[in-house]
C-alpha cells in the first residue's frame, strides 16, 4: 500500500511538475508574441506616420497643404490711406545716358536700384538717392554685349542677365563682365524669365514652349538648369495662352515668389533647395472657374481674354513687413491690388485711385514709380489721396524724362 501511495505521489508531482511546465512555456510563448505584437504595431505606426506625414505632407506641400486666404468681398475701391504710414519721393537723375522708356523689372538691393528697360533693351543702375550710377553693358555684337536681353537678377557679388539662349554674369562692383554661358533647352524652349541662385542652380521659364515636332514628347514651362544642362521639369504645357514675361518675383537672394499658371490661384515659392505652394487666394463666386475659362475662349469673343481672367492674373507680388501686396484683373479688366495681413489673414481688395505702379519691395518697403505723362494726366484732376504730394508738387513735373519712384512704407 505504501509503494502503491509512493507511486501516485510521484506521478502526481510529474503531472503538476510537466502542467507547470507547459504552462510556464506557454508563458514564454504568449510574451514573444505579445512582444512581437508589440513591435510589429510600432513598425505599422511607423510605416504609417512615413506614409501620411513623409509622402503625404511632401505631396501636400507641393499640392494641397497652403494657407488660403479668402476674399469675402468688396466694394470694387482701395484706399491707401489706411495702409500708408510715410513715403519718401526719389526723383531718378536724368542725363543722356540714364533715359529709359519702360520700367518692365526693377530690384532694391541696399544702397541699389536696378532697373530693366525692355523697350530699349538697358539695365541701369543708381543710388538709392535716384543718382545714376553706370548702364550695365548694353546691346550689341561686342564681347561685353548682349543681343536680346530679356531678364536679370542680382545675387551677391553677381549680376546675371538673360540673353536669348545664353546668361552673362557681370561683376556688381565694377559692372564689367565676367563669364558668359550657353545652356541647352532641346530647341523646344526659348526661355523670357530667369530665377537665379548661381550657376549651377537656376531656373528658366517660357510661358509657351514650342515644338515642330509635338508628337516628340511632353513639353514644360519651367526648367530647372545647372550649367548649361537642364536637371528637372516643371509645370507641363498644355495650350498655349497668353502670358506677360514677368513671371518670377524675388523675396531675397534665397527665394522668389512664382505668380499662378494658367486656371489657378496657387502662388508658388521657389526657394534653392525646393519648389512648394506658398499660399492661394480664394475670390469666391467672384471668379471664373476653369471650365467656364474654357468654354470663353472657345467661343472667341472680343473680350474673352477679360472675362475669362475676372480676378485671375495674379501678379506683381511682394512681401514687406506684415503684409503680401499683389495685383490681380479685375471687373472689365481692370487691374486690382490687394494687401494680405499676414497676422490676420485678411484681404483688402480692390481698384486703386491713383497709387504708383509698385513693382520691388527691400522687405521693409514697397517701391512703385509713376512716369512722368502719368503725373503730368493727374495733375488735371483734383483726387485727394495719401499720393497727392507726387503729383501735385511742381518741383516734380521739372523732372523730364525720367520716372519717379516713390518709397512707402507701411503702417
């Protein structure tokens, strides 16, 4: 009996001993799992955040991800007024060889005023008092000479200047040239806008690139270009359209503004290193949706051009201190401005009464010009504006030829 007892205690403690066993195994099992479980959720959370905020927010902010600004409405009038806290009038100095007939680019960089006249193909430079300083070359057939000068940027030490198929740098000091390049754009892009950083990233624009050949492949209006080869393509071309040649509006030698393509209202900022979509302008019921733009022009009206443009055409934008100044086509085609808060985010919009035609800003201040028939037009009328002092000063109808520029700054 006892060895019978012996016998079941044993077996007994090997079955708690092998369920201990098993259970404590199965223990093991359940945590590997659990901690595989575990690591295989942090790897999916992972996988996830890459997904939603690596190549989605990428897309995003190429795309999708930028501030709008909506224009709730307005009564068609924009008064400076409100805006203006002091301007400064600078007369440019006029003698036979600072002349020039169309104000079409101009830069404030410091002590420097540059200015582009694409009439009489001259890029001249003076004092931020309005004194000239010296032409930048000019047009010509001599080494120093450009032939078709369409577009300039200052940058550093630098200035470049676009010349048909070729960029001449020019030394900013002494305005002698330096170095000149040609650049390849596949005999299918004849480029009228330059953005450029330096030589070996700068980008070209051509509103309507064109082909013999269009079966050859696709075609773009923005080539992103190191030396003379071209490295990436942007913004596909789709029809052609008319298009004014300004199209790149610098903030400061790191970034510039592009005004919209064709049927959108998404400013881009190309910066040196990216392309992203900075902010887009809302104008509401007040606009021309795309398929209505088509439609417009497809019927070929005298004044589709206008209709199909109402609050379109955004351009002429600028930062300086709290606020993005822009220009857009309006009502019968009439040019707008408008002024964004950047703190607030509202819109003042509308048809100004005689302001200057701003075209720099230095960050700090708005820089715009009146032509001398403009102020000698509103002199025959009595408007009382925050600009009455340009025009209704004699002195400044004494200035012949030259325009007049006129520094605001803002409140």
């Amino acid at each position: 009996m006892k060895e019978e007892t012996v016998i079941f205690r044993m077996v007994m403690i090997t079955v708690l001993l092998t369920i201990q066993v098993i259970a404590y195994q199965r223990k093991i099992v359940v945590f590997l799992i659990d901690k595989l479980c575990g690591i295989m959720r942090k790897f999916i959370f992972f996988l996830c955040f890459v997904t939603l905020f690596g190549c989605t927010s990428q897309m995003a902010i190429v795309f999708d991800n930028v501030a709008v600004y909506k224009v709730e409405a307005t009564d068609y009038s924009f008064s400076w007024d409100e805006y203006v806290d002091r301007f400064e009038i600078v007369p440019l100095e006029t003698n036979t060889s600072s002349i020039f007939g169309e104000l079409h680019k101009g830069r404030i960089l410091g002590e420097d005023i540059y200015i582009f006249d694409y009439q009489h193909q001259l890029l001249l430079n003076f004092d931020i008092s309005g004194k000239f300083k010296r032409k930048i070359s000019g047009k010509g057939r001599g080494p120093e000479d450009y032939y078709e000068v369409r577009d300039f940027n200052v940058v550093g030490d630098n200035i470049y200047i676009l010349d048909f198929q070729r960029i001449h740098r020019f030394c900013k000091l002494t305005g002698k040239i330096e170095e000149t390049w040609s650049f390849d754009t596949n005999d299918n892009f004849n480029p009228i806008n330059m953005c450029i950083f330096d030589k070996k990233n700068y980008y070209l624009w051509d509103s309507n690139p064109y082909t013999r050949h269009p079966e050859q492949g696709e075609y773009y209006k923005m080539q992103k270009m190191q030396g003379g080869n071209v490295i990436e393509r942007f913004f596909k071309y789709e029809y052609p359209l008319w298009d004014e040649p300004k199209r790149f509006y610098m903030i400061d030698e790191q970034s510039c503004y592009i005004r919209p393509i064709e049927g959108e209202n998404i400013v881009y900022k190309l910066t040196r290193d990216s392309l992203i979509a900075s902010f887009k302008i809302d104008f509401g019921r007040m606009s021309v949706t795309i398929p209505e733009v088509k439609e417009i022009r497809d019927i070929n009206q005298r004044n589709a051009f206008y209709r199909s443009n109402k609050f379109k055409g955004i351009s002429n934008v600028f930062e300086v201190k709290n606020y993005i100044y822009f220009t857009c086509i309006g009502p019968n085609g009439m040019r707008c401005v408008g002024l964004i808060c950047k703190i607030t985010g509202n819109i003042n919009l509308g048809m100004p009464s005689a302001n200057p035609t701003f075209f720099a800003s230095d960050g700090t201040f708005l820089y715009g010009y009146y032509s001398q028939s403009s102020i000698e037009t509103l002199n025959k009328y009595n408007v009382r504006h925050c600009f009455d002092a340009v025009w209704l000063d004699p002195n400044q109808s004494d200035s012949e030829e030259n325009m007049i520029l006129v520094k605001v700054l803002l409140k």
